[in-house]
C-alpha cells in the first residue's frame, strides 16, 4: 500500500506538466491574419512632356557703315525747296562742288517747308542744313543745330528795325539822318510810344512786328492794339495820311522802305513828313548754314571752308544764291553769339518758337 500513494503524486506532477505543455502549444498557435485592406488605386503619373525648345533667330548683325563722308554713308545737307524747282538743280550742283572741294561724299535732300527738315533734322538724317532766324534759335534751343556761315543779304549780315512816325506827331527823334547815328538811349526813345497806336505789317513778321513788340517790352512801353497794314509801303502810307496809327516799324539796315520807288514816286514829300524816331542796332540774322552737333567738327570746318572758298567766285555766289533763293553776296563764319542780341530783344515775349517757325517770315 504504501509503495501505490507514493506513485500517487508522481502521477498529479505528470497531469499538471501535460496541462501546461497544452497550454502551451495553445499560445503558439498562430493568428489569423487580419482583414487586408483595399489598395488605394495608384494614380499613374503623366508622361513627362519634354519642354518645347523656342528658337529665337540670332538678331542680324547691323552691317557697319563706312566712315561719314565716304560711299554708302554720304554727308547730307537739306534744302527748303520744291522738288520740280530750278532750285532743286542749283543745290544738286553746289553739293557737287562741295564733293569735288572736299572729297566727301555728300547728298541733297529737298523738303517742302521747315516742319518736314526740322523733322528729319531730329531723326539725324540731316547734317547741315540751312535756317532762317527763329528756325535757328528753335533747332539750337532743343539741342539739334549749330551755326556754321552767315549769308550776306542787301549788303549786311544782319539787320534791324526802325520806329517812324509823322513829324506832325511831336514825338522826340534820337536819330541823326545826315550821319545815320542813333542819339541817346532806347528806354528814353520808346517810352514816348507808351498809351500810342503802332502800325505793324502782320504778326508773323520778325522786324514788321516781332522784334519791335520785344524792344516796347523790354522798355515796358505798353501800346494800344496794333494795326497791320501787311507791307511796309502801307506803313508808310497810314502814317502819312494820319488818324490811322501814331508811329510805324520797318525794316533797316539792309535797304529803307522810305526810299523805295513806290514811296518816291507817289508821295514824294514822304520823306520830309515822315522821319526816323529811332533805329536799333542789327540784330536779325540773315540766313544761315548750320550743322547738326553730331557732324565731327573737322567735316564742319573743311565743308565749311570749302563753302567759303565757292563764295569767294562771282559764279559761286549766283549758284549758292540760286540753291536757296535768295540773294547771297558774301558768306563768313560766325558762332552762336551772334544771335544773342536777337535772343534778348524776343526774350520778354516768351515766343512759342516750334509754333512761329512754321509761319515766320524774314520781312
């Protein structure tokens, strides 16, 4: 009996080591797998486009001009005439003379009136170029023109003007007619004019009414409205008759309306009744050969030198007078201080020059 209970507990050992090893195989049995989710659907991506190459031409190169003055870059000088003129042939021939004097190459261009030359003188298509007064001082203000030669007109290179009236007016004369010398001052002069009636030619006149309306400015002489006879005769003609206007303005220096044919033939004591109360000094330019500032200054002074030297020949002076219409019977050089007299007898009238020299005349 004995030797059975002690068997006993060896069995409830071996028992209790089977349950365990179940219990063991139990925890290592393996999972079910979890539920898979469903795949997101991938998008696929887009082919990568290959970037479309812009070809962008190669800028032509500018071909280089040759040297100004040689074949394919003439120097160019323009003209205010119509192209069917006579003119036109007389300037093609100076500029032919000026190419044989200074072995230039050179080219004539003919426009129909300043607005199309001061056009192309601001495109730079144009190198010298020739200017009446105002178109001068316009062209050198803004930057585009330098004076080169003067032209000598009637037998000066510039002119001025001449306050006259009836000597049945009273007005105190500052003029000597038997020497031609004007006599004291013109503040003293003008002033007398002060609350008084001018007959002027018309409004677009340099000396017929510019000129005069800056001098009675500048001596802050006011006048009543003027009255425009549009010629100098006529001038002459009211004041002679009376109750029309109390002085006048003509030109002077480069001839005098009072001896003109007209005047002596008709009212031959004009000249008795009619005087000189005073005479500016010259201050209008004639007309003038002027150069665009970006011409080298040694083709301005060869040309210009060539110029003087045609000038010098009778029959280069009737060609340069026939190019230009008007009568030429010298030429010198002159520089930018020539104009300056002008310059300060227009200076208080604040003058809207781009708008007068479309419509100026010299006389």
């Amino acid at each position: 009996m004995k030797q059975k209970n002690r068997q006993q507990p060896q069995n409830w050992l071996i028992l209790l080591m089977a349950m365990i090893f179940l219990v063991a195989i139990s925890g290592c049995k393996s999972e079910p797998p979890l539920p898979t989710s469903t795949p997101s659907p991938t998008s696929t991506p887009e082919p990568t486009t290959t970037p479309t190459r812009i070809f962008t031409p190669r800028p032509t190169a500018t071909p280089t001009l040759p040297p100004l003055g040689e074949a394919g870059n003439p120097i160019t000088i323009g003209f205010i005439l119509s192209q069917n003129s006579s003119a036109g042939t007389s300037a093609e021939e100076l500029t032919d003379l000026l190419r044989q004097r200074t072995n230039y190459e050179m080219e004539t261009l003919l426009y129909p009136d300043f607005q199309s030359l001061s056009t192309a003188i601001m495109n730079g298509e144009v190198d010298l170029f020739w200017l009446n007064p105002l178109e001068y001082l316009y062209l050198n203000e803004q930057g585009y023109a330098i004076v080169m030669l003067m032209t000598n007109h009637q037998g000066v290179f510039s002119y001025g003007v001449q306050f006259i009236a009836n000597i049945n007016r009273g007005f105190t004369l500052h003029f000597d007619p038997h020497t031609g010398d004007t006599l004291g001052d013109m503040m003293s002069a003008l002033q007398q004019f002060s609350g008084t009636r001018p007959c002027f030619t018309n409004s677009e006149s340099i000396p017929g009414f510019i000129v005069p309306s800056g001098l009675l400015a500048n001596t802050s002489t006011p006048t009543l409205d003027p009255v425009f006879t549009y010629n100098y005769n006529a001038v002459i003609r009211a004041l002679y008759i009376g109750g029309i206007c109390d002085f006048g303005v003509t030109y002077a220096y480069t001839g005098d309306p009072l001896t003109s044919s007209d005047i002596l033939s008709n009212l031959p004591d004009a000249q008795s009744l009619i005087n000189i109360v005073w005479r500016s000094d010259s201050l209008i330019p004639n007309l003038n050969l002027s150069a665009s500032p970006n011409l080298p200054v040694f083709i301005r002074f060869r040309i210009g030198e060539a110029m003087l030297n045609i000038a010098d020949s009778p029959d280069g002076l009737y060609l340069i007078s026939n190019a230009l219409n008007y009568q030429v019977e010298a030429l010198r050089s002159v520089e930018d201080h020539f104009y300056n007299p002008l310059r300060s007898a227009i200076l208080p009238l604040d003058l809207d020059l781009e708008a007068l020299t479309l419509k100026t005349s010299l006389q």
